[in-house]
C-alpha cells in the first residue's frame, strides 16, 4: 500500500519513524512519501518536506508566516493528489493537519490520525469537525479513549503510548561516559529562548545550594552555544550537553523540568523531578482562562493525581524550587513513593504492548478491511 504521512516536529518525526518500521513488517511492500525528518527518511521515507521548515511556534510568529504556511497547504494538497496514496497517516500537528484532513476527507482519501491533538485541554470545538473527517484515530493517552466515547460518543483506539518503546530501547543500548563525578541534577528548561529565559535563571540560582551537584543543561540543538555560556558563566557547578538527553536522564539523581513531553519522560526513566512552567504574565492568563485540565504535567493528568510538583507562574521562585528539589534528594519516602507511582504509569502506557506495532496492525487491518 502506498502511505502519506505527515508530521510537523521532532516528536512526531521520531514516532513516525517507528510506525513506518512497523508498518513495513506487516507489509513489507508498503511505499511511503512524508512530511518529517531525518528520522522517518532514514526509515525509509520519501521526503517531501523538513519539519525545520514548517515549525511556527506562538501566535505572533504564525501571523508573519501566514503566507509561507498556506504555500505549504497548497503544495501538500497537489502533492497527495499527484501521489494518490491509498490512505493519508497525520500525527498530531493540528494546525496544519486537520486542515489536511478535511480537504482529503471532501477527496474521498483515507484518514487516520495518529497521535490525536489535545482537544481535552484546549479547542475542544475540533472535535465535530474531527469526527467528520477522520475515518480512523489512533491515541497514546489512556484518559483519550474515554474522553472522545464518554463526552463526544466517537471509539478511537488506544495504542498505549509509542514513548515507552523509545525509552526503552535507549535503555538497551550503548550510553555515553558519565559527565560527572558529582551526582548530577539535570536540567531541562524547554527548547525556544523565551522560554529558556523565563525558567532557566531560576534553575540556575538554585545551583548554589547543593555546591556538591553538577546542575547540567540539556541543551536545545536549535540555539547556539553562546547562548548557553552567558547564561551559565556565574555558576561553577553548571554546564551541558547536546543531543544527549536520554542519556542525562539515565544519569540524573533529580530533574528540574519545563512542562511538556520532557515530564514525561523524565518519569520514563524513573528520575525524580519538579515540573517549572513560567510564561509572560499576559500569555498566562490567557492559557489560563482557556485551558480546561487540573495539571500541567502529562504524568498528573494520566495518572489523575499529584504525582509531580508542579510550580506554576508566581509559584516558581528560587525558594520554593531549592526546597522541592532539596526533598526529592534527600527523602527516601518520597522517592520511594514517586518509583511506585512511576512504575504504575509505565503499566498504562504500556497496555497492548509496543505502541507503533500495535497501531500499525490496527492500520493494515482497517484498510484491508476497507479494501475488501
């Protein structure tokens, strides 16, 4: 069968990537033209378009690209009717991809949807339209599938989530040498610089309270390493590393996390963490009146209770991240607790085994089914 698949960022490269792999052992002839990376070239994808050139991240720089994104809808849509696909794979990215969606829908192309968009948080209205134009939705989180049948009466698919094979497999594999004698505390404080500004200093005046710890960056591959020298040039016991975070992690003694897949897997690898999340005062605000969750973290939400700290806005100062972190340390209770909650949260992403395999099979089922 021939696939199209498209994914907008680096996550949804690399479990992408996994899918097609997993896709080509169920069928070894399948062909497949994407919108991605490296990832999913390496895999075998022929690849239209770079991630790099689609990722317009907040609302002021999606304005400015306005133009540059409706070339792309464009070219996208030729593209799939030049490439007459048997079906049209699209993971997460809902900006552009339910846009896709509904115009391939109206073109009588199959629809799956792999990773769903977070309409449980926020825009919950694309629902309606998602039901209309998705013939098949493939989710990662277990909350998902009661979501969508409880309050919108549509059956998707839970897969479990396809992060636990990734991290599993990093644990199977080579690692680098340690980077410290030190115990070592890392920190990942997002990959966009406003971002990186507003929590990183924080993180960074915590440093000086546990002199007997290397504090390390994991730094974002898209920003240069002056960048990071200017910020980290006052603190001795600080530095980072660069596309090494996995093997941070499996370093680590604690973690001071931005919200976002990191708290995820963060808790994959069974490292105690603090989730930091601080925006500018308008940009919080807004979120707030909009977003509809009672946490920020993945881990909380998934696993419906406070399983992380969470410091959120005026709540993340130096105080009260140097205590957090000072516990999580130093409290063998606590950290007992968190490896429990942590293991009981690997189980529920993990049901049905490997994520990619399992949404592959669903895939080759439901179009050989379609066929027939």
């Amino acid at each position: 069968m021939k696939y199209y698949i498209i994914a907008g960022e680096a996550s949804g490269d690399l479990h992408g990537s996994n899918l097609i792999a997993a896709i080509k052992e169920q069928d070894s002839s399948s062909t497949f033209r994407c919108w991605g990376g490296d990832k999913m070239q390496a895999a075998g994808g022929d690849l239209v378009k770079h991630y790099r050139d689609l990722a317009f991240m907040g609302f002021a720089e999606v304005l400015m690209n306005l133009r540059t994104i409706f070339r792309n809808l464009r070219f996208c849509k030729a593209d799939i009717l030049a490439h007459q696909p048997d079906a049209l794979i699209l993971i997460d990215y809902p900006g552009f991809n339910l846009r896709i969606a509904k115009w391939a829908k109206q073109h009588n192309i199959k629809v799956i949807y792999y990773i769903s968009p977070q309409v449980w948080a926020w825009k919950e209205g694309r629902v309606q339209l998602m039901k209309q134009c998705i013939d098949k939705m493939l989710v990662i989180l277990p909350f998902e599938k009661d979501f969508f049948k409880n309050k919108w009466d549509w059956e998707v698919e839970y897969v479990g989530h396809p992060l636990v094979e990734v991290i599993n497999s990093q644990q199977s594999t080579v690692h680098s040498p340690r980077f410290s004698d030190r115990p070592i505390v890392a920190l990942l404080p997002g990959s966009r610089k406003q971002e990186i500004l507003k929590k990183l200093p924080i993180m960074l005046e915590v440093s000086k309270s546990f002199p007997a710890y290397q504090f390390i960056v994991a730094k974002a591959p898209g920003l240069d390493e002056q960048f990071y020298d200017e910020l980290l040039k006052p603190f001795s016991n600080v530095s980072y590393v660069t596309n090494k975070t996995y093997d941070l992690l499996m370093q680590s003694a604690a973690a001071l996390v931005t919200s976002g897949t990191a708290t995820l897997e963060t808790a994959l690898f069974a490292v105690p963490e603090v989730v930091c999340y601080k925006g500018s005062w308008l940009s919080y605000q807004v979120g707030k009146r909009l977003v509809r969750v009672k946490y920020i973290a993945l881990v909380n939400l998934i696993m419906d209770k406070l399983v992380v700290k969470e410091l959120i806005q005026e709540n993340l100062t130096v105080e009260n991240l140097r205590n957090e972190l000072q516990e999580l340390l130093t409290s063998n209770s606590r950290k007992e607790q968190l490896q429990k909650d942590y293991a009981g949260l690997k189980q529920l992403l993990s049901e049905g085994g490997n994520a990619s395999a399992k949404a592959a099979a669903s895939i080759h089922q439901f179009l050989t089914a379609a066929i027939l």
